[in-house]
C-alpha cells in the first residue's frame, strides 16, 4: 500500500509540473499572437467601421515593400495593418527571400511609421533587438532606458506612434486595443497557431474577459506580451549554458562556462573567462560547418581566439559588452551621435551645439522635452535624427529621459543606471551633473548573432562590423585627445588597432547562432 501511494504521488507530481509547463508554455503563445496582432494599429481603427472580424479594405501603405539593404522587397505583411512585428522580424521574410531570419529588428537604419500629418514618417532609432534584452529583471528596455519591463514598454507601444496613434490619442487607442479583444470572435485571420476568440484563449488559463474593467484587460493583455518578450532567448542547453555559437562550443569543448554561476556577477564571470584564456593552452578548435542563415560558416579557430584575447583585452571591449551576454545593460558614450552630427554640420559642431541646462529645459519645454500624454505639443528636439537643414536635431540618448517631468517613476532606475555605467555605487550628484553627465549615452547592445541584426548602432549609421570597428577606433582617438564631448572613461583607456580588426571581426562572427 505505501508503494502504491508513493508511486500516486509522483505520477500526480509528474502530471502537475507537465500541466504547469504546459499552461506556461500556452501563455508564451498567447503573448505571441497578441504581438502579431494588427487590429490594434491606428490603420484598423480608422476603416473598420462597427467590423472586429474582418481585414481593413486597404493594407497599410508602409507595408508595401520591405527595405533590404539597397533593394526593396515585397512585404511580408502586404495587405495587413501596423503589428508590433512589423518593425521586429523573425523568420517572416523567408517568403520572400529563403534564408532571411532576423532576431526581431528589419534591417532598417529607422523603422517606417504611419504618415499622420505629423512630419514624422520613420522611427527616431533604430530598430533594437528583441532577444535578450533584459535579461536581469528590470534592466533597461529602448536605447535611452525609457522602460523598465516588457509589460511597460508594450503598453506604450500599443498607444504610440509606430501602431500609428498620435500623441494626445492614447484613451481613444486604450479603448480600442479593449474593444478588440472584447469583440473578438475568433474568425479573424490570423499567421497565428492559437484559434479561437480572445475570451476563450483567455479562458484556458483561468480569465473571464466579462470580469475585468477595461484598464485591468488592457494591463493583462501587456503582461502577456511581457511573458513572450521574456521567452525570447538565444539557445542554451538544460544547464543553462549558452550552446548555440561558434563561440560557445568552443568554451564549452574545453571545459570552460559558456554562462555565469548563479549569484555570479558579469564582472566576476568576466574575471573567470579572462583567466582561462590566459591560462589554457592546449585548445581544441570548431571546425568549420555552413550555417542556416548566415553567409559565414560556423568556426572557431586561432584567429577568432586572437580575437577574442583582443575584445577581452586591450580594446576594452569586454568592458561594457561584458560575456556570457556580450552587454552590461548600461549606458555609455561612444561618440556615435557626436559623428553624426559633424558629419552633416562640420567638425566640433557637437562639441559646440548650445545644449539646455537643467534650468533652461524648465523655462523652455516644448523644445527640450520628448512629448508625452499629458503634453504632446512638446517637440523634442535633441531625440531627433540630425538633418542638415535644422541645426539644434540631434539625439542625446538617456538625457531626454533625465529630469523629464512626465517620466518620474523611472527616475530612480534612470539615474541608478547612469551612476553605474560610470562603475560607480553611489553618486551625490545634483540634477545638472546627472544631465551632463547622460549626453550621449544610449544602452548597450548584445553581439550576439550580428549577423541577424545589422545595420549596427542607435542610428543604424554602421552597416558592417569593420565599420563599427573604424567607428570605435575613431571614437578612441577623439577621447583620448579631449575631442570627445562626454566621453565614456573607458573610451581613454581603449586602444584598438587597425591590425585587430579582421581577428575582431572572426571573433564577433563566431557569436553568430542560427536564431529563429
């Protein structure tokens, strides 16, 4: 009789976790259909006329073709409305050209937008990668840190500009996202796997749409795209270690972590991956194999390993691209909105560029802050791309969210950020010091899987490794000659060399994985 209750007792374990996974596994794909849904855009809601259920009559016109490079593509949306997917790419383009798998971005230096008669046809910045972006919970989201969780940064989204709404129309787009998903029948066509209406999705993981306000289905309908935004991940075996590189194959074949023990610090796992490569000898290499989805072959040899003691070593690389993630999730100031600018305006025309005091952005708001809900007059002009004809666009990162008085609640996390991407613990600084000290900065990418995510940089200025090489070896050189306005501490200490580039660059491509 005891066995047989023990037995009971681990089927019923057994059954229950197998449930568990299942149901989380069942919210993931509940996430990624609200995330590819294009009813919510601005597009859908000017044609649909009382009808939830059927297609818009007219496609949105930016979905037409798809940028690639110097050629234009067929979309692989033609015909639908503005979806968070339309800006962030998996495996859509293959139907269009075999082969072409993103790691959710669209190859665009700046995603297109909905024309509203605003003037503003494309995205501020370039289109970021989705997978990994904030691995430690609550770590920064965007390239300035506007968003400290995936739920927060989908609500915004579905209210904002890229889904086509203007500022000043977010109650109206609230109540539309809410109206959808109330109305929902479940016969929309949709790429999809999960059938049925929106309340019988919900349903199965235990929630009545009719029982909840419409702000709760609202901040429901964010926490489940936040569940599938937090799935995304690059490949790693049961253990947790990354598996799916170049790079990592050959760690792991030479008994080296290809991820950080739990409690362990990126800093301290930095320590530890520095200290192999010093010491190893005798190392067994990847031997070259074709890859999927990218043209390079998969391979770790003695070059890529000069590259990498280079990125570890004197170029500083590793100093904010910190392994096994290849990003600190912190900000920094490599000079990349500095070149921009003087490319359209002249040499020192950043370094000159009269940029608003603490003070000055209070006395004149609508030119200094990014428009908001509450003041969507506000113009925003330093998170703007230069152009050559207005002299005073220009885009200063993390500084458009320092001080702004409708982005209080993410002040603490903000200037925490900044406070630590200068390695320090604590900073007693006054709000004029943390506004200059925040010009320029932006978030720092992963590396992983470059080869899925170009063009490279918050402006897409870089359309290749070598050129964002030749970037930060220009950017050192500024730094180091007090030419640099705000430079990164660790810009000073850099010293990459033009004979490292090709060994950098074998390197960077071995962090390609064949992500879909």
């Amino acid at each position: 009789m005891a066995k047989m209750s023990f037995l009971f007792l681990m089927l019923f374990y057994v059954t229950t976790a197998r449930a568990l996974e299942d149901l989380e596994t069942f919210k993931v794909d509940l996430g990624e259909k609200l995330f590819l849904e294009d009813r919510f855009s601005q597009g859908f809601f000017k044609q649909h006329d009382g009808d939830y259920n059927s297609p818009a009559p007219e496609g949105a016109s930016i979905l037409e073709q798809f940028e690639y490079l110097e050629e234009n593509l067929p979309h692989p949306q033609r015909g639908q409305q503005v979806s968070c997917a339309s800006c962030h790419f998996v495996d859509q383009m293959t139907d269009v050209q075999e082969g072409l798998v993103l790691t959710y971005n669209d190859f665009s230096a700046f995603s297109r937008v909905p024309a509203r008669g605003d003037q503003q046809t494309r995205t501020p910045r370039n289109s970021m990668n989705m997978v990994l972006p904030n691995a430690p919970e609550g770590g920064p989201l965007h390239w300035d840190g506007e968003f400290y969780s995936p739920s927060s940064l989908t609500c915004a989204t579905l209210v904002g500009r890229n889904m086509g709404w203007l500022l000043g129309e977010e109650s109206q787009a609230r109540q539309h996202v809410v109206n959808v998903l109330r109305k929902d029948s479940g016969t929309y066509p949709s790429v999809s796997e999960l059938k049925g209406s929106y309340a019988e999705l919900f349903k199965k993981i235990g929630i009545e749409l009719t029982e909840l306000s419409d702000p709760q289905l609202l901040e429901l309908t964010c926490n489940t795209v936040g569940i599938y935004l937090k799935d995304l991940d690059f490949a790693k075996d049961e253990d947790g270690q990354f598996i799916g590189s170049a790079y990592d194959q050959f760690l792991l074949q030479n008994g080296v972590r290809s991820q950080r023990l739990p409690n362990e610090t990126q800093g301290e796992y930095l320590t530890y991956l520095k200290d192999q490569v010093r010491t190893i000898q005798d190392w067994q290499w990847i031997e070259p194999s074709p890859m999927k989805y990218h043209n390079e072959d998969s391979v770790f040899g003695p070059k890529e390993l000069q590259g990498l003691k280079a990125f570890l070593g004197r170029s500083q690389c590793a100093t904010c691209h910190r392994p096994p993630e290849f990003t600190d999730y912190r900000f920094h100031n490599t000079g990349i909105s500095q070149f921009t600018f003087d490319s359209l305006h002249g040499r020192g025309a950043f370094s000159n560029l009269k940029i608003p005091s603490h003070n000055d952005r209070l006395l004149d708001p609508a030119s200094s802050f990014v428009g908001t809900e509450n003041h969507p007059h506000w113009q925003g002009d330093f998170r703007k791309s230069p152009e050559k004809d207005e002299p005073k666009f220009v885009d200063l990162g993390i500084w458009n969210i320092i001080g702004h008085p409708d982005k209080k609640e993410v002040q603490p996390q903000v200037k925490k950020m900044i406070c630590e991407s200068y390695q320090l613990k604590n900073c007693e600084w006054s709000d004029e010091e943390y506004l200059t000290k925040s010009i320029a900065l932006f978030k720092t990418p992963t590396l992983r899987s470059l080869g899925q995510s170009a063009p490279y940089l918050h402006d897409g200025s870089a359309e290749d490794i070598l050129s964002v090489l030749t970037l930060y070896l220009r950017g050192s050189h500024f730094a180091q000659k007090g030419q640099m306005r705000n430079p990164d501490p660790f810009m000073r200490a850099m010293s990459i060399h033009p004979h490292d580039f090709r060994a950098l660059e074998a390197f960077l491509q071995s962090l390609n994985e064949d992500y879909d």
